[in-house]
C-alpha cells in the first residue's frame, strides 16, 4: 500500500514538473514572436499617411507635392518587406497590412486623378484597376484559406511598376501641361498600365482556376 501511494506521488509530482516546463517552453516561444511595433509596421503606416496625403493634394491641385510624395510612396514598398525578413520582424498585420497600403496607394490615386478633367483618366478606368484588385485579393483569399498556394506572379509585380510609371507620368504633364511629347508619353503609358491590369486579371482568373481544379483532379485519380 505505501508503495502504491508513494508510486502516486511520484507520478503527479512527475506530470506537474512536466506541465511546468511545457509551460515555460510555451512562454518562452510566445516571447520569441515578432511584436507588431516593429520598423517594417512603422514604415507601412508611414507609407499609408503618404498615399492619403496623395489623394488629398491631387484635388487640391498641389501637384508637384503630389507628385514627390506618391513616388517616395510607391519606390519604398520594397523596404518594408526587405526589412521584415533580413530581421526576421514578419508578423500577420505586416502581411496584411502591406499589400493593403500598396493597393490604397495605387487605387487611392487613380480616384483621385478622375475628378481631374486634364487627367486623361476615366472614371471606367479607375473601376478596372480597383475591380482587378478586389478580384485577384478575393481569389488569393479563397485559395490560401484553402490551403492552396497564390503567391503574386511577375506579371502582377510588373503592372503595378507600369501603374506608378503611369501616374508619375500624368502628374509630369499636369505640372508641365504644354509640353507636347511628355503628353503623349503619359497617354500612352496610361493606356499600357490599362491593358497590361486587364491582362493580369485575366491570367490570374486563369490560375486560380488551375489552382481551384488540382484537388478535384486528385482525388479523381485516387479514386481510380
């Protein structure tokens, strides 16, 4: 008998030592999580404030402030993402964050360069590049919820370098209105960043349906 209630003791003194350090181990990987207060979170939301200081000097027709502030905004997307992985500093509001800013950047600009007659820009051509964006967000969203991989291609990387180009562009044009060529320039890239958002929303349809169709093929193949 007082071996079996000494063998009892052991065993919860045993459980409770145990549990304990399951315990500090878990703390202890808590605390080793990246905090959201970090560099590359301070330079999105610096970025963000940038992007709303674009769409409210556009309408007010301060246009070479807008033009700097929207290029130090779009060149600098590139620091935030570098900073978060060099410094192992990536946390769930960056990676949500960041692709949101980038997007108000862009979107943000194109509302804003439609209520400018001199623009060149259209009301059906801000709706392209805001409708490509919800899209392509609400498929990576379907498909990574899933399970499924959607990681952004070239091609989207590549139309949103041609949107900026565009944009600075028609800001070049609109603070130098009478210099024929940089008109032209700017038309014409304004209609290439167009075609090249409508192409990119349509390869990406394309793959997410590639992406959609690889579980039903394999267990149509299991099956057999």
């Amino acid at each position: 008998m007082h071996g079996t209630l000494a063998w009892a003791r052991q065993s919860t003194t045993t459980y409770a030592v145990s549990q304990a350090i399951l315990t500090v181990m878990q703390m202890m990987n808590e605390s080793k999580k990246p905090s959201i207060y970090n560099v590359p979170n301070a330079l999105t939301s610096i970025r963000f404030g940038l992007a709303i200081a674009v769409m409210v000097l556009i309408p007010a027709e301060y246009y070479p402030a807008a033009l700097i502030i929207f290029v130090i905004a779009a060149s600098t997307d590139w620091m935030d993402g570098y900073w978060a992985r060099k410094y192992g500093q990536v946390t769930k509001l960056g990676r949500i964050f960041d692709p949101f800013v980038d997007k108000i950047i862009i979107c943000g600009t194109f509302i804003s360069l439609v209520a400018v007659p001199d623009s060149g820009v259209a009301s059906w051509m801000a709706t392209i590049v805001i409708g490509r964006e919800l899209l392509v967000t609400s498929l990576r969203g379907m498909i990574e919820g899933s399970g499924g991989d959607f990681s952004a291609s070239q091609l989207g990387k590549w139309k949103m370098v041609l949107q900026c180009v565009a944009v600075v562009a028609i800001l070049v044009c609109m603070i130098q209105p009478d210099v024929e060529w940089i008109e032209w320039t700017s038309f014409g890239l304004l209609w290439a960043a167009i075609v090249l958002t409508v192409y990119s929303g349509i390869d990406y349809s394309f793959a997410a349906a590639r992406v959609m169709r690889e579980p039903a093929l394999s267990s149509d193949s299991q099956g057999e």
